[in-house]
C-alpha cells in the first residue's frame, strides 16, 4: 500500500507537469515565434518482488523446463526532460515595414540591458526615441542598426541589408541584419518575453548574414507564428488529465485498503 502510495504521488507530479506544459503550449497559441514545449517520461527503477519476500507466482515460459524470472516490480514515471520543439511556424503577413519573419534557420540577437546577448525568433521591430531598431521590449538589435531622422520608408531585404529612402529622397543602406545558428538550438535557455540564453548544452552562436551558411533569409512584413498545433495540445491536454485522474485513483484505492487494515477487528 505504501508503494502505491508513491507511485501514485509518482504519477502526479509527472502528469502535472505536462498538465502545465500544454497549458502554456496553449496559452501562446497566438504568440508570434512562440516554440511549444514538450515532455518526455522515464519509468523509475525496477525490483523483483520475489527477493522482496513478496509472493509472486513463477510461470514456466512454454517449451522450458524451469520456470522464468519473477516479476519485477516498478515504481513509477518521472519527467526525463521538457523539451522545446524549433520547427518553424508558419507566415502570417502584417503589411507592416519593422516587421521581419526568419524564414530556415536562425535567431536574431539583441542586447540586454546587463550587457548579456539574448536571441529571438520574434521579428516584430519598433524604433526608438534614438533611432535604432529594437524590439516590442525595447531591447535594441545587434548588431545596431540607426535609422537617421526624416527617412521616408524602410526596406529589409531578404539578405539582411537595411535600406531607406532619406530625407534627400535618395536611397541609402543604413546596416545589415545578421542570423544567429546554434548546434544545439534545443539547449538554449528561455528567458522570458519570447527570448532564450545560450548555454553550453546549446554552444556557441556562430554569426551568419542572412541567406549564408545555415541561415535562413528574411521576408519584411511577415511574422512567424508559433508552432503550437491547437488540436495537438488540447488531445495533449485531455491525456494528460485522464491520466492524472487514474493516478489519484490509485491513490485513493490505496488509501481505502490502508484504512481497512487499520480497522480490523480480531
């Protein structure tokens, strides 16, 4: 019973996490770059119940002559990781000049404002009281790019050049966007406000211009939506609450024999 009990509880912190995966997966459904998450399980260790002092019946396989190993007996499940799933997500078209979708492979970088680099799938820019380009947050790109006063539009190119037409009415490239790659894009650590930390599990950011190496290019007035399936995460969502409920069903089983074994009357 007591067994049970634990693996039961087991079950729960299991189930709740992914219960709280899909429920954010969810919830950022309209979020734009947004990379749903997801967990993988791990049942616990095993253990012959035989050596335990456990009865367990013995069976013969068929054609052998002695019987096979005891049963083992399991523990339970835990959450081997939570995982985030960097497919690409579709383009939904904004018409709108600072915004940028990275269509293949890439991160944009912005700075911090402790001077840490953070990278980001979510290419919806604004401009400063300064003039460069940041994002929603207010965290400037790097490498900077500064649009001088009175410019009239603003194109972003497919390979990641920045043009204006100035006050003079004249064309005039102001800076070049670059795509960040990792090796391990999986390792990478959220931070928060759709943006991620390299780490050492994800390694290095090697530096390429769009359309170069493993980058992907840009599409102006674009913006990537999130990779979260709605079907997907509530099937998800609804699994995981089943499973949930079975689990304190074995809980509250085992808690009903616990309490006739305590009641017994000689």
């Amino acid at each position: 019973m007591l067994r049970a009990l634990s693996t039961g509880a087991a079950g729960l912190t299991a189930q709740q996490i992914r219960l709280d995966t899909c429920a954010n997966n969810l919830a950022n459904i309209n979020t734009y770059g947004y990379k749903k998450q997801g967990v993988s399980f791990a049942d616990l260790l095993y253990q012959e119940m035989g050596r335990e002092g456990i009865p367990a019946e013995r069976l013969t396989p068929p054609g052998a002559n002695t019987p096979g190993p005891t049963p083992p007996e399991g523990s339970g499940v835990r959450v081997a990781a939570v995982s985030r799933d960097f497919r690409p997500g579709g383009l939904v078209r904004t018409n709108r000049p600072l915004d940028v979708a990275i269509q293949g492979e890439g991160f944009l970088r912005v700075l911090l404002p402790g001077g840490e680099y953070a990278y980001t799938r979510a290419g919806r820019l604004t401009v400063d009281t300064d003039g460069r380009l940041v994002t929603l947050q207010g965290y400037p790109l790097e490498p900077e790019i500064i649009l001088p006063p009175g410019y009239q539009s603003v194109t972003l190119h497919s390979d990641g050049r920045v043009t204006i037409i100035n006050s003079d009415r004249q064309q005039e490239e102001v800076g070049r966007l670059a795509l960040y790659s990792f090796t391990n894009p999986a390792g990478l650590a959220a931070r928060g406000e759709n943006l991620y930390l390299a780490t050492a599990a994800s390694g290095e950011a090697a530096e390429y211009y769009p359309g170069t190496g493993s980058a992907g290019t840009l599409i102006q007035g674009c913006l990537e939506a999130s990779n979260a399936d709605l079907t997907t995460e509530l099937t998800g969502l609804i699994e995981a609450q089943r499973a949930y409920q079975m689990d304190l069903r074995v809980i509250s089983s085992a808690d009903e024999m616990w309490s006739m074994a305590n009641n017994l009357r000689k």
